[in-house]
C-alpha cells in the first residue's frame, strides 16, 4: 500500500545523508526508522501491560518485594551470582 509523507527540505538532506552513511537508499531508511519506532511502541506497551498487571496484583493481594531486597537480588544476579529469590511478604507503608 503505498504512502506519501511529507518532509521538509531539511529533514529530507539529513535522511538523505543518514542513509548513505548507512549504506542504504532513503527510501530504505525512512522504513527501517518506522519499523523500529513501531517495535519500540510495541515493547513500551508490553512494559507498560506488565507493569499494570504486576501493580494490581501487589494491591489485591498486599504482598510485594520490598525495593532494596529486589535491586540486592538484581545485583548479586547482574555479578553473576545466585541468590535466593526474595519471597513476596505484606508491604507497610
């Protein structure tokens, strides 16, 4: 299906330049741009679903991992290491 965007002179000369730097004709450029914001939309939204379904079970059920005993597990994992899994427990406030 083809598409018409309109650019302006100056964006048209640097998608020109950024192409050839890249090695591909701008036509090229212009649909791998689209395609990689299209993918980063997609994986925001997936975050974003993630986030709102783990959000909602931490309030039904009021347990949750308390920050600093997480980013420690994250850590001790990032070095290579492997540290018990903190158990989810009721969170105060």
């Amino acid at each position: 299906m083809p598409t018409t965007v309109r650019i302006d002179d100056d964006l048209k000369a640097r998608v020109a330049a950024a192409a050839e730097r890249a090695g591909k004709t701008p036509h090229g450029f212009i649909v791998d741009a689209i395609a990689h914001a299209a993918e980063q939309s997609e994986l925001e939204a997936d975050f974003h679903r993630t986030a709102a379904r783990r959000l909602a079970k931490i309030l039904a059920t009021g347990k949750g991992v308390p920050l600093d005993e997480a980013r420690d597990y994250l850590v001790a994992r990032a070095r290579g290491g492997k540290p018990r899994r903190p158990k989810p427990r009721k969170l105060t406030r």
